[in-house]
C-alpha cells in the first residue's frame, strides 16, 4: 500500500487504484456524520439526546451481524432468551462493586403520574443499563444441581445508560443495542475455559467483517463493576480514540454469593457457580465497519452483511438502449436470487450519476453493461473497494460474483489490519507518548506491572489505559516508562470513544 | 371429529386416536401457567408484575414468527428500521384522541436522582407504548415530495404499558414484545391498498402458524386512539375470551396534520400525508399457538417453528442395546443437518419417560428405533398432534419426513379452524347472547348498524364488541338483536383479553 497527497489530501494506491481518504483521517467527526444520513445508516437528529434512529440500511447490517453472532452462540449450547428490561431497586443494588459503577448513570422508570393522581405504590425501577441483576435473581430459582450446569444464555436486546458527556451517533449513545451473554459454570476451570470460547466467537464475528481489534485485558482499575477481571475488543479508529466493541467479564463468584446461586456438587457439598457475561456492541461494530472500511465517498460494506451486495448499471448508446436494457434485465435475472441484487434502470440519472449514488451507500460490487457487453454476451464488474475494473464472460457470473465477494472481504480485512498497524508505535518515554497520542496513535509502552504505573500514565501522557494483550505473551524487554523498573509486559495506550 | 368423555374429562377422537383436551378447555389458566413452565416457554416468577422472563422454547418461536413476518413485510416493501425507546411528553401529547387514549397508561422515564442531586434539566420522557409520536416527527424530515411516498417501515421492539388490571403471562403484559409497521402514502386510495397488503401478510403467518382467527373491524368507539378505523385479529381461546394478535389502523391524516406531514403533489399543490400503522403482537400470537394447538399433555408446535422438530428415541431390548444406538445414531446423522433433531440417548431414562419428556415440549415428531427397525432398516414415526404410529424405510426418510410436516401443519390448521367454528353461535336474544357468553362462546348478532345498539350490547351481553367482518360482506338478514330495527350485518361479541 503506498499513500500519496493530492493537493494536500491523503490518497492511497493500491493495485494500481486510487481511493481518497484524506477527509476520513483529518476531519473524521464531519467526514462521519455526513456518511451515515447519506448512506442512510442513521439519522441523528432525533429529539432526545443520545437516541438515534438506525435507518434501514444500518439496521440491515445490524441484523445481519446480530443472527451470525447468535447462531454461532447457539452453535456454542447459548440458549436465546428474553428478561425483562426492568430491575427492581433492591436487585439491582445487591453487588456492591456494580451498583458502584452504574448507579450514577442509570433511568428510573415509573408511572407517569397524571395531575392529581397519587404517588404509585410500586417499588421504582430502574432501566436495564446491563442485566445481571435481571437475571441473576432468575439464575437463582433455576440451578440447584450440578446438572443444572452450565447454564448458557443469550439475548440480544438495547440497554440504557444516561450518559451526561457529549454523545456520539453509535459511538456514545444512550440506547445501546447489544448481545449479552451470560453462563454459569460448576468449576473456575470450566468458567476460563468459557472466557476462551466468548473470545473466539466474538473474533470470528469481527474477522469476517474485515474489523482490526486489539484484544486487551484491561487494567485492575478499569474493569467491569463486579468482575473479577475483564478482557476487551478495542477496534481502531481513524482518528486515534479506540472504539470498544465487545468485552468478556470474568465475574468469579461475585454475583453467585450476592444472589444465592448455589449448586450440589457432583463429589458432594453446596459452592456457588462461577459465573461470566460478556457484550457484543452492535452500534459500535456497525460504527467499526463504517469508519475502518470506507472512504472518502462513503462506507465500503463486506458483501455478506451489504443491503444491496450488486447493483447493475445499464450503460445504453443511443439507438442501442431497447438491447442493453433487455440484457441489463437478463443479467439482474440471473443474479438476484443469489443475491441482494439492484437493477438501477432510472431513465432520469445518467450512468456515472448512477455509480456515485451506489458508491455513496456502500455497494461493493457494480456490474456495468453497454452494447459492447451485449455483443460479446460479457459484463464489467466494477470493485468498491478498489475501484477495479474488468469484464467477465456472462456464463458463470453467478460464480464468479461469488469469487470477487471472497476477494472484496480479503481485501477490507487486509487494509485494515494494515492501518491497525500503522496506528500502533512503541513509545519510549513519556513526552514521546503524549505527542504520539496527540497524532492519534495507539501507543505500547513498557510497563512494570505495577498499578501506580499504569494509574499514572493516563495524566501523563492525555489517554486512556487500554491494558495488556489477552491470548498474546508480550514480555517485556524494556525498563518500565513510568518508574525505570523491569518491564513486565507493554500496555497500551490510546484515546477512546 | 368427534369428542367424548371418559371419566368426566373431554376427549377427542380423531383419526382413530385419542388426545385429551379436558383440562385446557375446563381449567385454562391453570393448565395454560403449567404448560409455560414445563415446556420451557415463559417463567413468570419475575419480581415486577406484568413482566416475564422468555424461557428458550418461547423465544425460540418468537424469533421464527419474527422472521418470517419480517421477510413478508421487507418483500412488501417495508425498511427496517429501529427507532427511539423514549417519546419527548411534548411530541407524545400533540395528537388529543391519542394521548386521551394512552395517557393513563404510559411509563415516564428519567435519570436515577441520587441523594442530594439536583433535579434533571432535560424536558421529561416516556417509554413508546406504541411509536406514532417517536416516528412522525422523523417522517416529517423525510417527506418533502411525491417521489419520497410511499414510505414503508417497520421494526420489531417491545412496547410498554402501565397495565393496572391482572396481568397474565403472553397475553396482558407490561412489556409487550411485537412488530409494528408504518407507512405513508400520496393519497386515500393508495392508503386504502395498503390496508388490505397489511391484512394479507398478517393473515398469511398467522395460516401458517395454523391459527385460527376472525379479521373484524373494531366498532368507532373501540378503534385506535387517533385512528379513522381500525381492523383486528382475533384469535379463539379455550376458554371463549379472544385474543387480539394483530391490528391495523387507517389513521387518515390526523396524524399527518399535527405532525406537519406535508408533500409536493405530482399534480402540483401540497397535501398532507394518509397514514397506517399497524402491529403484530409476538407474545399474543406465542400464546394463540400454545392455546389452539395444545393438548393436556403440553403445546404442540407447528413443525416451521418448533426449537426441535423431530426427536429420536431408542428403545434398546437387552443385548441388542449397541446395534440400536449406533441405528439411532445413523438416524440422527441422516435427519439433522435438514431438521432441527434430537437424539435422546439418556441412559438413565426409558423410552415411555422420553416420550413423555418430549411431547410435553411440543416436539412435533418422534421417531423410534428399536431392533426391528435396526433388521428392516426402518424406523417407527410417531406424531404429536394425532398420537398415530406408522412404519417407514430409512431410505427416503427424509423427505417422508417434511412429508409428514405438512400433513401436521395442516391438521393442527384444520382442527383449529373446526375448533373456531364450534366456538361461534349465531344468537336470537340478549338473554341467549349473555348465556352463551357465559358458557364462552363468540356470539354472532343481528345488528342495525347504529353505535347506540352497539354499546348496549356491552352491558347486556356481559361481553365486549369486536365488531363486524372484515373482507367477508355479511348482510343482515335478521332484525337488530337490540332494537329490532331492520339488521344490517353482524357484530361479534365475546370476553376478550
């Protein structure tokens, strides 16, 4: 990949090609809003602060990533459920470390109360801001046994959080769509054994959609209010503040005691289950997808989750326009039952209005016919991602649309994980540090282990802690950055969303 | 069809073979609570009245419905779409006849105060009990012109409800899990069109799940607030109060006009918007297939949407115990990448205790392999809704299999519609309509046409009035049951949910 400047615009060549992206990397935030109301991904200029409306090609992308990462859950023995959105009070305060952690930003909920109408009667409730005081209780009346175990479940479902900084469409929101997952398990062993399943799922998910992540564990003093530990996905962004997409919480025994969920062991003997949840970010993965693949035209969509995968664009010469039609109509017959398949014939728009209006809105592919197509029975297909072009013969199309979606989705998934490391530098010392993140780096510092060292890191160097790498052995090879001690292993640290 | 008793308890014969069906007719509500539980379909335990826990089974079945209703819709033309939880009480309060008919049963929302926090700054919220007011002021940024109409959409959400009467599990919930579509149109006709599109795909999942039902349009007084007309779908119950699975609404412009709706005419000229929605209740239509199917034993599951369609059972005699179960493996291997199978290989329960197991979860069909099956290589199918036993060769099996799918679907269909039938009686006098409420049945009555006669009925009859036909034209051939002025169709009148 090599990048070249137009006019003081980033570019880049690859294959020959070139994509602009200069606005995507310098001014992300306009760059952003202005793709997801054009490409009709969201619309954000709903009334209330921090819900959006997800418009139908966001949603379908939603939806398709929601039933991948559910059947592979089901794959995994997750049973889909639904629990109430509602906690009661006295629940949701049972673990102390959680209602710590979410108590300030949480919705009560209640009757409306009309005028003149008395104080109800029922106990205040509270908005799920994530379920494990709706569930738990549950789990509860549910396990008594060692055969009872594991218990898997899953729901997909929005959670709410009354977030007082600034919100960011799908970034920063208030009405989180997400999956949560949440097992119980009769042993410790069997419980890290299931932390290591949840991150193999949720990478399989984010690998086919092309997204770069880092997997960290993040530091003591960052992690999930009532965990034991927790381990998550940052994917990167173009303008240096990771995007959080997924995270898998090793909850110990903590919630089991709080709730009594308490089991009879096979060898005998009462122990209280180990418990895990784990989230999946639909907003911020389809925000990952969004700001990792596009470019300066608009988002480049993985074919398997694209509303429209191919559209076909009749390219008709004058006196030729009733045969390129005719078999602009045949090509669009062979494909659509394959595939999420558009025929623009619109007699209003000319053919390059056409191929900007359908780069804009993410479709990877582009079949172009004119009269030298029709002739010799062939089509042009024209790559999104790399703005190739080269004709093919009309027999075995089917197979051949196939073969370039396989190469679009290697392609994206290559790019980004180059960008992945591009963004990544080994700083140093401190001073280096603050500049790198100044320039939106994502930054590997040696570190000792210690968490005075890491504490300090985010007033020195103006970022975010991330943690350390999950499933990779980094040892350290250099003096911590903070104290001058051995290294131990290199945290990473970034800007986030 | 033919129905007896034996010791009292109502049974029927059909085919030759036997289903007892007492206790779902003559005790519903404790029969329907132990089949939730037991079938693994809903737990109603959960400490907030009116919301329930989705067990497995019940979700199972709703994400199908979901589907395929979804399908339907996005064929028709609807984008998916999601929008806000939460309506501004200013946007919720501009249509009168709406906020008159929700306002009392509405949940507000706001941040958690915590001890010594001022009160919020932000204008106060409600949860969507049904999305109008979130949508509308969406759609009035949308649609500027002709060429944006029609503009379809739809989402699957929950609604909330402040229900203050006694909740039941699926039928009267706080959180009501549905799929509610929208649309808008250039003109009344086009609106009208899209009215019978809407009955049409409603009808066709609901045939499919074999429910049977009546499509009357709601007399004035009980239409939706806000609404020209509103058409509904009842479904029969065992116990002779219907269940209401789906509306639509013709809202005319009343919402258009307080929501400034406006488009540029084709034919030059601006006009305000003709607006439906329409609403598809998943745990209604859950509760009507559990409800109509069933038997005594537990549901009994139409095979598209069953979490497991065909189980396999060995019946192991002694020493031949390994050639059956490597049979029933072979089975297993044959049906389940096409079916959703289940091989019960427990070593620690009989096969009268696994058939037992089974069919109180609905599983459509049993097949039983035993060491005559292993020397034929056949194997022994065992249906759910008629309790018939028949042998078939291995060979082929599989297509005998989806065979024997759509013979069940369509006898569950049909013994539901036979059911309906038996539960409709034309009546002659308001003394006959009350008693013939009481012993549950949905009453057929003469009726002038007038509002007056209508709502007298009410009182009168003990029951409420659904209304009258839908896309049948039933003339009055009799006078009006109250006034005994000439009759000019009939109104439905039963106990409803």
């Amino acid at each position: 990949m090599v990048y070249f400047y137009i006019m003081g615009l980033r570019c880049i060549l690859e294959g020959g090609f070139i994509a602009r992206e200069s606005e995507k990397f310098e001014q992300f935030s306009e760059w952003f809003d202005r793709v997801l109301f054009t490409a009709r991904i969201a619309d954000n200029r709903y009334p209330v602060k921090g819900f959006i409306v997800y418009l139908e090609n966001g949603w379908f992308v939603i939806e398709r990533v929601r039933r991948r990462l559910e059947e592979l859950l089901e794959e995994d023995g997750h049973f889909p459920m639904y629990f109430p959105i509602v906690a009661t009070v006295e629940n949701f305060s049972r673990e102390a470390e959680h209602i710590k952690g979410f108590m300030g930003e949480v919705f009560a909920v209640g009757k409306l109360r009309l005028e003149g109408e008395e104080a109800p009667q029922e106990a205040p409730l509270i908005l799920r801001p994530t379920s494990e005081t709706i569930m738990y209780p549950m789990f509860a009346l549910w396990i008594s046994n060692h055969s009872d175990l594991p218990l898997k479940t899953h729901q997909s479902c929005a959670v709410y959080r009354y977030e007082t900084k600034a919100t960011r469409a799908l970034y920063r929101v208030r009405e989180i769509p997400w999956n949560e997952a949440h097992t119980a398990h009769a042993s410790m062993e069997e419980a890290e054994e299931q932390v290591r399943k949840a991150v193999e799922i949720y990478s399989k998910v984010l690998d086919e959609l092309g997204i770069a992540y880092l997997i960290l564990r993040r530091p003591d003093f960052d992690k999930f209010a009532g965990a034991d530990y927790s381990i998550a996905f940052d994917a990167w962004n173009p303008d240096g503040k990771v995007n959080q997409v997924a995270t898998v919480h090793n909850l110990g025994t903590n919630f089991s005691r709080v709730f009594g969920i308490e089991f009879e062991r096979r060898e005998g003997g009462k122990a209280y289950v180990w418990q895990l949840c784990y989230g999946f970010g639909y907003s911020r993965v389809l925000a990952a997808v969004i700001a990792q693949h596009g470019d300066d035209l608009g988002p480049i969509f993985p074919p398997w989750v694209a509303p429209i995968q191919v559209v076909i664009v009749p390219i008709p010469y004058k006196g030729r326009e009733v045969e390129v039609h005719r078999y602009a109509g045949e090509v669009y017959s062979l494909l659509k039952g394959r595939y999420r398949a558009r025929l623009d014939d619109r007699p209003d728009a000319t053919p390059g209005e056409k191929y900007y209006f359908w780069e804009r809105r993410g479709v990877p592919l582009r079949v172009e016919v004119g009269p030298r197509e029709v002739e010799k029975r062939t089509v042009v297909l024209a790559r999104r991602d790399t703005g190739e072009k080269f004709t093919v013969p009309l027999e075995g199309l089917e197979g051949e649309v196939n073969r370039v979606f396989g190469e679009i989705t290697r392609t994206l998934a290559e790019r980004s994980k180059n960008r992945l490391s591009e963004q990544l530098v080994d700083v140093g010392s401190l001073e280096e540090g603050a500049r790198s993140v100044e320039l939106g780096k994502i930054c590997r510092v040696s570190w000792c282990g210690s968490d005075e060292c890491a504490l300090s890191l985010k007033g020195s160097m103006g970022a975010e802690v991330r943690g350390y790498r999950y499933g990779v052995e980094e040892r350290g090879e250099r003096p911590c950055i903070v104290c001058g001690r051995p290294g131990k292993t290199y945290l990473y640290v970034s800007r986030a969303y």
